[in-house]
C-alpha cells in the first residue's frame, strides 16, 4: 500500500508532536524545579540553565522522528513481535 506524501507529512508531525507536547507538560508541572536548580551550588563545569530545554527539546523530537521512522518503515508489522510500539510508546 502507498502512502501519500500528505499522509506521510502528517503522521511526521504527529510523532513528533506528541512526545514535544508531552514533554511541554512535564515541563509547564515542573517550572519551580529549575529555580531551585540555580540556588544550588554548581560544580565549575556544569552546563548553563538555558541549555536544559534546548536539550531536551532536540531529545523528544529525535525520539518523534525515530518513531516516525518505525512506523513508516513498517517495522512496528515486523515477525516475531507484532508489538514493537509497545517499548517505544512506553519510554514516552
């Protein structure tokens, strides 16, 4: 079956969509952590505050893409386990 190049953009941005709003979220319900972050004594070569979100952003969405990828391979109807998304859905 050949999958449109429409269909194939919209389940792209939907693999990454997904795991950047979840970490939006985990993100927006844990605002207070990180300026109690900056209280703490920092060791000389700990990264800047600002370099966490960056971070994690580039993170969720490679893990979008790697699921993206997974599911437009055709992977996740692989033999023996039918169930592929199941470990990838979990970390998320």
């Amino acid at each position: 079956m050949k999958i449109s190049t429409f269909n194939k953009i919209w389940r792209l941005a939907l693999c990454i969509l997904v795991p950047v709003g979840v970490g939006g979220l985990s993100a927006a319900l844990t605002m207070g952590a990180m300026s109690s972050f900056g209280e703490m004594k920092q060791p000389p070569l700990s990264p800047p505050a600002w370099l966490f979100p960056v971070a994690w952003t580039i993170l969720y969405v490679l893990m979008g893409l790697a699921s993206w990828l997974i599911w437009y391979t055709g992977t996740c109807n692989a033999k023996p386990s039918n169930n592929v998304w199941s470990p990838s859905a979990t970390a998320l």
